[in-house]
C-alpha cells in the first residue's frame, strides 16, 4: 500500500496546488471550491491507505522478493447466469420512464424492480446449507 498511499498523496498536493493557483488568477469561486474538495478527497484515501499500512505492515505487493502465491486470497463464489440483473434493469428503465409518462409507468417499473431487487439479494442467501437437514439441527 505504500505505493498508493504516495500516489494519492501527490494527487491531493497537485490538486492543492492547482487550487492554490486558480483562486489566484481567479475570480470564481466555484472552481476554487472544486479544487479544495478534490483535494480533500484525495487526502482522505491517501490517509486511509497509509493507515491501513501502519496497521497491517508491508504487503506482498510492496516487497521485492515476494512471490505471486503469497498474494493469492482464496477464491470467491461467482455465481452462474441469472435473470434477476436483468429484471432489475427492467425495471429501472421502466421507472426512468415512468418519471416521464406518468404515475401507471412509474408504479409498473417498482413492481418490476422491486423482486429483480430482491432476488438479487437472497438469491443465494441458503448458499452453503444441505437442502435436507437444516442448519443448526443435530443427528441423534
């Protein structure tokens, strides 16, 4: 993380300098704001990542000698094909354009967006579990 943290670091000092020089030259202040923002921002990641470094030490990524197994993580679950992306955007269109034609469109677009929502979420909510003895229950 120590090559982020400069990273974000120099972006923040250039973002303050660049505001530094257009609040100078001029007289709007809108962009002089942007700039103070941007700045802030990115002063913020670069303090979280050199947080993050302080309390976790040196990565794998930032010594020389490291090998490319020592930065594998396991592996996560990707799940196979499902219809809920698409009936969440479904249904998203579907709102979109009900803020545009009318009430019926809008309400349409909910009730669309609503399960594609929720089979996202809890599609795989049971992942994990044997579908034949519940969690939690015992053999006797």
């Amino acid at each position: 993380m120590k090559a982020e943290t400069a990273l974000f670091a120099g972006v923040s000092l250039f973002f303050a300098v660049s505001a530094a020089v257009y609040g100078r030259s001029s007289a709007e202040p809108a962009g002089t704001v942007a700039l103070v923002v941007s700045c802030l921002m990115s002063a913020l990641v670069a303090f979280f990542l050199w947080y993050r470094h302080r309390k976790d030490g040196l990565l794998p990524k930032d010594r020389k000698g490291a090998s490319v197994h020592e930065a594998a993580g396991p592996v996560a679950f990707f799940p196979p094909r499902s219809a809920f992306p698409v009936l969440a955007a479904a249904g998203t269109a579907l709102l979109g354009l009900g803020a545009v034609y009318g009430l019926w469109l809008f309400l349409i677009g909910a009730g669309v967006l609503v399960p594609g929502v929720l089979g996202f979420a809890f599609q795989y909510a049971a992942r994990g579990t044997d579908p034949v003895r519940p969690t939690g229950v015992e053999d006797r």
